[in-house]
C-alpha cells in the first residue's frame, strides 16, 4: 500500500508522517505521532473522547481522514498546559473532581476549549451544547458542567 | 448498638480521622487532566501485531467446519488460532475459589452457545488485515434450536445450552438447582392473609458502556515472561485465570493494570488477556486484542436479566405476613460470576423488611444469550426494584402511606432475619424519616418517634416452625467433565461444610433453628468449600 507523505502542525509544532491511504486522524496522532491524549471510544463519532482542534474547531479525530488535515494546526490535551502550569480548565477540572475514569476528559477538555476560546463566558445551557457530543460514562456530566463555568468566571485555585 | 471491629489491622488504622466534611483530591487527578494517565492501549510497542476474532453469527449451532485456507493466505496474517490451540480450553471464572464447573471455552470448538462467540483468532500486522482475513473464514454452522427466556429454558424438553449444565440450571454444591430460603409457613400466613398481592417484575441486561473497550496488550519480555498491559478490573483474578488458560505458573506474567477506562463490573470477565498472551506467545511478537465498540456494546457481557415473581399476603393494618419469591437470573451461555449473583439475590429476601413468614427460590438459568457479569450490586438490584415496587402497591392496597408502610414493616435491632441472623446495625427507619423529611414528605408522629433502636426483638426474634419439604435429598453426582479437558482429574470435590469457627472467643451465638429448614445450613457459606 501507497504511503502518503504528510505535515500539519502539531501542538504547535511542525511533524511530518507518513500515512497509509484511509487512516483516520486517531491513528496518525496516537502510532505515527505518539501523541495519547486523544483516546479510542468508539470509531465511529459517538463518544467524542477522540476530539481534537483542528484550526481551533473541534472535530472528531476519528471520522476526520489524516490526509485531509495536511498544512493544518491540530491542538490536543497533550498542547494544553502552559508550560509546567495547568491551563485553567484543567485546574479546574481537577478541583471540581470533574474526571473519575479519566478516559472522557481529554476529549472533553478539548470540547470546553473550543468553547471558551469563542465564546469566554458561556452560560449553563451553552456549555452543556458544548459538550454534548461527549459521552462520560463516570461523572454524571454535573462536576463537568460546574468545572467548565468555574474555569469561564476566573473561579479556580491558583 | 453500632459495632465498630477495631480490633481488625489494629496496627494499621489511624484513629484520627477527619476527612469528613473536606474535599482530598485523588492521587490520579492530575495525569486524567493532562492526559498523562496511562491506559493499557496507550503502550505502542515495536513490532506489535493485532488480535481479532472470528465471531459466532449463530445463537446456538453445531460447528461442522471451520475454512481458514483462504483466510491463511490474506496479506499480513501471521497466525490463526483455534481452540485446540488453547492449552485449557475450558475455564469458569469462579474455578479460582473452587465454585462450578468449567463451563466456557476460550474458543468454540464444537458448538456455539451465543451470537457473537469467538470461534477463532486472528493476529495480522494490522487491525485492517485482520479484519479483512476474518472477512475469508468459512465456518459451516448447523443451527440448533435456541432458548432466550429463562423460563423456557427450564421447562422439560428445552434445548440444552451448555452441557455442563444440562438442566439448564447452575447446580450448586453439586446437589440443588437453584437457592433457596424457607421460614415460617408462607403458604398458610398467604391463605388467612386479608390481602394477596401477586406481580411480575423483569429487568433487560444492562450493558455498562465504559468508554474505554475492553482490551489488552501482552509481550514477550525478555526473561521469558510476558508484560501484560490491561483494561481489567480484576488485575489478580486475571493472572491466575490466564495461568489456568494457558496452563503456566502465574509468575509467568508481569499484568500492569490499575488505569481503568470505566468498569463497572464489565471488566472483571479477563476476556482478551489469555488470548493476547497466547498470540504472544505464538509469534513471540507483542500482541494487541482490544475490543471495537460493536463487540463491547453487543458482545461484551452485561448486567444479567432478571425476572421475579413477587406474592405478598398483607393484613388491613398494613403488616406483610408473608412473602413469596421467584426469581430467574439470566446467566447467558456460561456462568461467569451468575452463579454467584443468585446466591447474593436469595441473601437478600425478604428486602430490609421483617416478615415472619418468607419463601423463597432463585435460579440461575443459561440461555442462548450473551453470557451476564457483574455490574454494581448485581443480582441485588433488580430484586430491590422489585421489592420497592411492590411495597409501593402494597401501601397503595391497604391505604397507607408508602412511608409509613415501611416504617411500619422495616426491620429492627434484634429481629430474626428470614436467614435465621439476626438483624443488628438496622437503620431502614431513619433513612426513611430523613427521606420524609428532607422531602417535606409528611409523616405522623407515630412513625416519626419509630426507632430501628426500639421494639426489635422478642416474639420477632422467634424462628416460626418452617414445614419441611418431602423432597428426597438428591445425591451428589460425580463431577462432569466435557470433551473440552485435555487430561482428565481424578480429584474429586470436598463435600461442603461449614465455615471454620472463628479463632478467638466468638459473640454470643443468634438463637439457632429448632430443626434447620431444608438446606440451610449449607447455605451458610457462600462458596461451600475453599480450594485445596
Ligand atoms: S472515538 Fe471518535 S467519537 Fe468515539
Ligand atoms: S470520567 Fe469516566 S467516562 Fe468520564
């Protein structure tokens, strides 16, 4: 099988690869690039625990074919801390207990970035629009819910 | 009085708690918020290779013929494996603490007892190949009639799910198929009862959906062990069910677990681990078996069906007087953990209730259906459904409120429990008066000033005489083995007994039957005999 020669940024970074035609984004990012943020749910758009930024929109890296992010900026939870401090979310994620299993939270990191990086002071309702294609199995979504405003206010721990 | 055994790892405990009332973070907080948290799929190891599986498209079918000669030849297929490969290929979960019989192959040689199956093992270079040779495997199936309703299934003249079990009842103790709880006369308390309430509960299985599949990863290391890295819930009973698998010693294994992408009782079953360590050990590669969202959501086990039977006789004041139950636990094809999801569903009758006349039989039943695990409270939960439920129209019968109705029947400190144990620690009362409470549920004084604490015991601590059953005492048979074993054991099983008395001075005994209800004694432990 043909490989295809390919670059996007990542994290901001430039990386190049090497993908074979048909491999979803999920794939490159997690055994081409190494990066293990992003996690497998299901494969099939349902679960959203995959999501990444792709040009700062969040998208299903498992639905979305490598080849057609090429030249391309893709964020994940891996780009997310600010040097060796916790983005806000993440912070309060961790202080509104806002992750049990851990498996959704990237993905669901990803989504609440997308939203606050458009919109900084979401209200309830449009923060569980945010992150309504994100399945938790775990948390019930509430302490999600409540980490994901606390963070818009400015109401997390140092 | 609320009894507190510090006497237990008096060296470990630490006295000066005060956690209460204050948040502490968990320890893997921060690698979930920075995606650092290692899950078993997030090991890529050189050189791995990929495990699928071959599934049943047949409830229940005889297997005439299994074609790979295509499947061999598809580009990247390094190794087929088939149940012959499997060095035991017959295993029960609970065979660790010596309870049931090896019932459940790791692949189907002779027949297929649920949709979905593995039948054979497909490790290629890629997930792709391996499903594309997979897509080449001819399996000649002869379908056989199928039972889905636990019912069914135990009527005479149903198909036979497993042949371990040929009554399709697990047996317990080698003797009795299905659990069973007599005290007191139900029958007679039912017939003088003012009213009788007779209703049918069921509960689907449940699929617990965790958003990591179930999977694992195992490698050949270079001392001659494997490095396994898993999803399981149950990281030692997975070594040791890998162990009797794979017919090695556990220290074969070196499982790295612990990260677990959501359980809730669906990964306790070891369902990939033996055969990515046999992949692994077949092509000295590493190995990767993980499940697609397909096989967890419609082959992964779930919460097993339950259907119950609930009759209650109740007296106009509002006491119940009697309670009957028949239950049906949905084991699926296999045991797994049902067997043991019974046992804690017969445990539980009558409900947090006192009532001085209780019946009760609880089967667990194999069908042509994906085979049940545990899942939070299993085998509790579905009869509490429907336990509450008819406490509900029980109240609603006699006009009371649904409350006070259980206030009036919930059992107190110094109660004879239907187990023939008495009820000590009871707190249904005040959880029920906070309930009211915080609900601004308006309750009379009456049963406001009740107290789990008062008016327990006495005539309610008696054991009523419980009418014995003329049913011949059926004898054990030998253990049954199946065409699956390799060599047959000669061993044969202990009989049951009673659990070793406690080493130092025991509490004063509860006052015990007169003459023991059928059965009950054995009952008494859970699992019957320790492994040798
Ligand atoms: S893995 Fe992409 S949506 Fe579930
Ligand atoms: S924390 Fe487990 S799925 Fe969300």
């Amino acid at each position: 099988m043909s490989k295809i020669p390919l670059q996007f940024r990542h994290n901001g970074r430039d990386v190049a690869i090497f993908v074979d035609g048909g491999t979803n984004l999920l794939v490159a990012l997690r055994e081409l690039i190494g990066d293990m943020t992003p996690k497998f749910g299901c494969g099939q758009g349902g679960c959203g625990t995959c999501s990444v930024l792709i040009d700062g929109e969040l998208h299903l890296s498992c639905l979305t074919l490598a080849e057609t992010v090429a030249g391309r900026s893709i964020e994940t939870l891996d780009g997310m801390k600010q040097g060796p401090n916790l983005h806000p979310l993440q912070r309060a994620f961790a202080d509104h207990f806002a992750a049990q299993c851990g498996y959704c939270t990237p993905g669901m990191l990803m989504a609440a970035k997308a939203l606050l990086d458009r919109n900084p002071s979401p209200s309830r309702d449009e923060v569980i629009e945010a992150i309504s294609g994100n399945i938790c199995r775990c948390t019930g979504y509430e302490p999600i819910i409540n980490a994901i405003l606390a963070a818009a206010s400015g109401r997390v721990s140092a | 009085m609320l009894e507190l055994r510090k006497d237990i790892f008096a060296d470990e405990r630490d006295d000066n708690l005060k956690e209460i009332g204050k948040g502490t973070q968990r320890q893997d907080m921060l690698g979930h918020v920075t995606g650092t948290s290692n899950y078993f799929n997030d090991h890529k190891l050189q050189g791995m290779l990929h495990l699928k599986v071959v599934r049943s498209t047949q409830a229940h079918a005889r297997i005439r013929r299994i074609d790979t000669t295509e499947a061999e030849r598809s580009a990247g297929v390094r190794r087929i494996i088939r149940g012959t490969d499997v060095p035991v290929n017959l295993n029960t979960l609970l065979s660790l603490i010596n309870f049931g019989k090896d019932d459940e192959p790791s692949l189907a040689v002779d027949k297929v007892r649920y949709k979905g199956e593995p039948i054979l093992a497909i490790v290629a270079d890629s997930e792709r190949e391996a499903f594309e040779a997979i897509a080449k495997v001819k399996v000649d199936y002869e379908p056989l009639p199928a039972v889905f309703d636990v019912e069914d299934a135990l009527k005479p003249g149903a198909p036979v799910v497993n042949e371990t079990y040929p009554k399709n009842a697990f047996i317990y103790h080698d003797v009795y198929d299905h659990q069973r709880l007599r005290f007191g006369d139900a029958d007679a308390a039912l017939a003088s009862a003012d009213h009788v309430l007779e209703q049918r509960y069921q509960m689907s299985p449940i699929e617990h959906a965790p958003t990591e599949t179930n999977g694992a990863i195992a490698a050949p290391d270079t001392n001659g062990r494997y490095v396994v890295y898993t999803s399981t819930q149950a990281l030692f009973f997975s070594v040791d069910t890998c162990a009797k698998i794979l017919d090695v010693p556990s220290n074969t294994f070196h499982f790295i677990g612990g990260t677990v992408g959501g359980g809730f009782g669906g990964k306790v079953d070891t369902l990939t681990e033996p055969l990515a360590i046999l992949g692994a050990m077949l092509t000295g590669r590493p190995v990767r078996y993980v499940f697609g969202r397909e096989e967890e959501m419609q082959y992964g086990p779930p919460r097993g069906a339950e259907r119950i039977y609930i009759k209650d006789g109740v007296m106009r004041d509002g006491r119940i007087v009697a309670r009957k139950i028949r239950a049906y636990f949905d084991s699926g094809a296999y045991t797994r953990l049902s067997s043991y999801a019974a046992v804690k569903c017969a445990a539980h009758l009558p409900g947090p209730y006192t009532i001085p006349n209780v019946y009760g039989d609880v089967y667990c039943v194999f069908t042509n259906r994906t085979p049940a695990t545990a899942m939070r409270g299993f085998g509790v939960t579905a009869m509490d459904f429907a336990i509450e439920c008819q406490m509900d129209k029980l109240a609603n019968l006699v006009g009371m409120d649904p409350m006070e109705f259980r206030i009036l029947n919930a059992y107190r400190d110094g109660d004879m429990k239907a187990h023939r144990r008495e009820a000590k620690n009871t707190a249904l009362i005040e959880c029920v008066q906070v309930a009211a409470e915080k609900a601004k549920w308006p309750i009379r004084d009456e049963f406001r000033r009740a107290s789990s604490r008062k008016d327990g015991g006495g005539s309610r601590a008696a054991i009523p005489p419980t009418p014995t059953e003329s049913r011949a005492r059926p004898a054990a048979p030998a253990q049954q083995r199946t065409s699956y074993d390799r060599a047959p054991v000669t061993a044969t099983r202990e009989p049951p007994r009673e659990p070793p008395p406690p080493p130092t001075t025991p509490p004063p005994p509860p006052p015990r039957p007169s003459a023991p209800s059928h059965g009950a004694t054995r009952f008494s432990s859970v699992f019957g005999t320790r492994r040798r």
